[in-house]
C-alpha cells in the first residue's frame, strides 16, 4: 500500500463526484441517477471554484481523499479545472422530477445554512476548508489523518492563523472534535430540525 499526497489534477474530477455523490446524495442516485449526477457536478464545481488550492490522497493510484482550501487573498487557482459553464443554466432547469427539486433544495439548504453559520461566527478567519472528503475505502488507514495534516501544512507555509470549515449531519464531524476544533451552535431548519449544519473554527499551532 502506497498513499499519495499531491496537488490536486483535473483528471480526480470524476473521482471527487462519485465521493460528493456518495457522500450527500447517494439516496436520490438510487432514484434518478442522471438528475442526481447534474447537480452533484454542480456541487463539485463550485468547489472548485471557491477554493486557492486543492490536495489529493491516493493509494496506488487510486484517488481516495480530496482537501480544498481558501486562503484569504490568495487567487482562487481551482477554477481553471472547472467543468461547466457556470453562465448555461439550461442543463439544471428544474421541472416536475422530485429528484432535480429535493438535490436543489439539499444545495440551496445547505448555502443558506452555511451563510447563517458565517454571518453569526463573529470573525472573518484567515482560511477556509471548502471540502476535506475521503473515500469510504480510505477509512481506518490513516489517509484522513495524513491528508488533513498536509492541508494544515499548506496553510501554516502560507501564514494562516486560524481557519473554519462547514460540515453536516452526513459527515463524521467528531474527527474534527478529535483534532480540536470548536464547533458552533449548529443550525437546523424547521422542517427538518433532526438535520444540523455545523461551522467548526480551528487554529494553526
């Protein structure tokens, strides 16, 4: 076994979906998995084009872990491995599928909760963790652990003090207790209040 960690490459895109897939939409792809797979490229691309710098984990090859970070006043250098065309909306035109209006409500949720968390923090940090999301096959090795590790690196080589990120009920959001980091008051609509919304802070040591 040998794990990887390099810049990520436009060719980990479809990599990265079938995580973000797996991840947060895995119920609607049973469903519809065309509908499914439009809006979780969308999700992926935004990402990307939010984020100054990405890193990847893989073993042997195999693409298992993605870290995306946002570094206040740094160029936002993902967007070149863009793909979509964030001006032709026509492919995300929503019509009676119930599987295109519950993904786009489960994006828009989760933009408004995150805005919410920001608005309520009380600091603009230095850095922002955009996507740290890994493979169900990379659990238990340790591949987490390393990739986050190098994330924070790239931070600390470029002066960043303290650092957030937004995560949800979905996610195993105790690695970021187990690493020190202070949550929020979580947020939760009232039509699904059993759902949080999480903004954990973190600090460069």
């Amino acid at each position: 076994m040998t794990i990887n960690i390099r810049p990520y490459q436009e060719t980990d895109f479809d990599a990265l979906q079938e995580m973000i897939t797996e991840t947060w939409y895995a119920g609607n792809y049973k469903l519809d998995p065309d509908a499914t797979n439009t809006f979780s490229a969308l999700d992926t691309n935004l990402r990307l084009h939010d984020s100054s710098f990405g890193l990847t984990a893989e073993e042997d090859g195999k693409v298992l872990g993605v870290f995306f970070g946002n570094i206040k006043n740094q160029e936002k250098t993902l967007k070149e491995n863009i793909q979509i065309d964030f001006e032709d909306v026509s492919t995300f035109a929503i019509d009676d599928n119930p599987v295109k209006r519950d993904v786009l409500t489960q994006l828009t949720n989760e933009i408004h909760a995150n805005r919410y968390l920001d608005e309520h923090h009380g600091s603009q940090p230095d850095a922002v963790i955009e996507l740290f999301i890994l493979s169900p096959a990379a659990r238990g090795k340790g591949i987490g652990g390393k990739l986050w590790e190098n994330g924070l690196q790239v931070f600390a080589d470029h002066d960043v003090k303290d650092y957030v990120l937004h995560t949800d009920s979905d996610c195993d959001y105790s690695f970021y207790d187990h690493k020190g980091l202070t949550p929020d008051k979580s947020y939760s609509y009232s039509t699904d209040p059993k759902y949080k919304y999480f903004l954990y802070a973190g600090e460069i040591k």
